[in-house]
C-alpha cells in the first residue's frame, strides 16, 4: 500500500488543523504518545505541521526526516563534555516534535500507509540502539585504547540490545495475535494489566520507582547530560562509566519484568 492523496487543501487555521490531526482517538492514547508529547509537544506540532503541508514533503517524507533526527541526537553524544549532551537533549526533543509531526501530515491529507508505521518503527528502534552504543563510546573516552575500552563500548552494545529487545516485545504481542487470528489490541489499561497476584502488586509498585521508562531517547539524552554536569565536579569519565553499569541491570529487570508482565495479561490470551 503505498500514499495516495485525496485532494485536502491547506488548512485555513491552526485551530482547524489541530481538530483533524489532533482527534481525541490520539490524545487519549495510553501508551502511543510520550510524556513530551502531552506535556507540550502536541501543542507545538501543528504549527510545524503548517510549515510542512505548504511544501509538497510526503508523511514518509517527514518520518524520514524524524530517522535523521534520531541518528543525529546519537552522533551529538560522541562529543565530549557537557555540550554534546546538551546538543543531544535538544535534538532528541526535536525527535519527537516532528515524530508528531509526520502522523499529522498523514492525518490531513489522508495518506496514512503501512510503509509510515515501518518507517516509525524504524526510526525509533535504530535510534534507542544507537544512543547507548553512544554511551559507551563516552565511558570509554577519546582517545580510544583498545583492547581495555572494550568493556565500555561492549556495555553499551548490550545495552542497546536489551533495550531493543524491550522494545520489540510489544510488537512481538501484536504479531502473535495477528498469527492467531485475534483482533487488534485495544490500548486500554484493562487489556495490559497483569491479570493479579504478585505481578500485578509488583507493577503496580513499579509506578513509584519507574525505572522501565529510563530507556527511551527522550530520559537517556536527559541521564546523559545529568551525568556530564555531575562530571564536571566528580570527574569524567568515571561518571559516565557508573552510569552506563547502572543502566545494564536495570534494563535487563525492566526486560523480565515486562516479559513476565505479558505472559500475566491478556494480550496473549486467545
């Protein structure tokens, strides 16, 4: 299926935009949307969806420009110090702003295809594998020494592999139910929710430490730059290599747990 447009002229105001690129079908999504997104970007999106619809860039074409972005907030991090991270903080809210952005243009002009949700997918997974790769570039500092900076930069390719892996198990559900032959996947709490017991207890005190959300783009350029400015007084890249040991476990636990968590709920339930 690829994009075909069924001849919707530009909008005539932002108000207007908003209303067809902004449903509440898309603002109440429980899991879909990002903590930025509701927090402000949704509020700013339109006004670069605008730009964009007087251009003649496609939906995938605006996805294509979110990959860009991503790749860039990962390249940002192998600057040394504080302004990399920096840098990349500011280009990974930019990740997602046009990430909003992209579903809009396909909203306004019709064009929604299978083709922009595997560009969406794309872009986010190679951008959450490539931001760890990154840090542990970082904790090995430059220059590079190998064979001993092996043990950072492998810390962060695992990293990114179980992240990754984190990641995929959502889409592993909606595959597995798609081979069974049940319907889509209702984004509801009652469909996601362990079905009781202790995993169900153990989730629900995981809302008061959520350190499974640490793995986005978004909170691992914000830990990077945290970790930068505490460089500058405990020193680098001592505070970079914590951080990174850190994360390993703990994305390791958010990778069982959600495993556990799946097989608990419904959503692999015929």
């Amino acid at each position: 299926m690829t994009e075909t447009s069924p001849g919707r002229g530009r909008p005539t105001s932002i108000a207007e935009l908003r209303a067809v690129t902004q449903p509440p079908e898309v603002r109440n999504r429980r899991n879909a949307e990002h903590w930025t997104a509701s927090l402000y970007l949704r509020d700013l999106s339109p006004y670069l969806t605008w730009l964009l619809l007087r251009t003649r860039i496609s939906a995938n074409g605006v996805t294509g420009l979110m990959i860009l972005v991503g790749w860039s907030t990962a390249a940002a991090l192998l600057i040394p110090g504080v302004w990399g991270a920096l840098l990349a903080v500011l280009l990974g809210q930019l990740q997602m702003l046009v990430d909003c952005c992209d579903g809009e243009v396909a909203r306004w002009r019709g064009t929604r295809s299978p083709a922009g949700v595997f560009l969406d997918k794309v872009g986010h997974y190679s951008t959450e594998a490539l931001i760890p790769i990154a840090l542990g570039i970082r904790a090995a500092a430059y220059p590079l020494e190998f064979p001993a900076d092996f043990l950072w930069t492998t810390v962060g390719a695992l990293l990114a592999l179980v992240i990754v892996l984190n990641k995929a198990l959502n889409d592993m559900v909606h595959v597995a139910r798609a081979n069974a032959g049940l319907p889509k996947l209702a984004d509801t709490h009652g469909e996601t929710a362990p079905r009781g017991g202790l995993v169900a207890k153990l989730r629900r005190a995981a809302r008061f430490l959520p350190f499974h959300r640490l793995y986005h783009s978004v909170e691992l350029t914000l830990i990077a730059l945290a970790a930068s400015l505490v460089g500058l007084v405990a020193g680098q890249p001592e505070v970079d290599r914590i951080v990174v040991l850190a994360l390993l476990p703990l994305a390791t636990l958010a990778l069982l747990g959600h495993f556990v968590a799946i097989m608990a709920s419904r959503r692999v339930r015929a």
